[in-house]
C-alpha cells in the first residue's frame, strides 16, 4: 500500500485499516495540529502527549465488529 493514497476499495480489512491508519498518523505534524487547536484548548499542557507514538499506540483500542 503507497503512502498517501486514498482507498478505493468497496471494502476493507481490520489489517489494511490499520495500515492506512498508521501511514496517516506518521504523516501528521502534531506540532502544526497543536499550533491550529492550541487556542481552543483551556489547558494546553494535555496536549503535550500528543505524537505519532500516542496515537499509534491507541490503535491496539479499536475495537472491530464482526
């Protein structure tokens, strides 16, 4: 699968949503996100966890219906 790509399948596997969603969590600027939400954020310090390492590490959440 190509970075960036879109997906044009009518359907898609737990393991390829996972692919699609780790290439998209590595190619995000969290330092830009922080800098586009910081204002609307009381206190700011809760975003300081914010990385590609956090999110993709949340992956392991999802949960998937059968």
């Amino acid at each position: 699968m190509q970075k960036g790509t879109n997906w044009n399948e009518e359907t898609i596997t737990k393991e390829q949503f996972i692919q699609l969603l780790r290439d998209k969590i590595a190619s995000v600027s969290f330092n830009r996100v922080r800098e586009d939400i910081v204002r609307f954020i009381r206190d700011d310090s809760i975003l300081d966890i914010w990385s590609a390492s956090y999110f993709t590490d949340l992956i392991v959440k999802i949960k998937f219906k059968k």
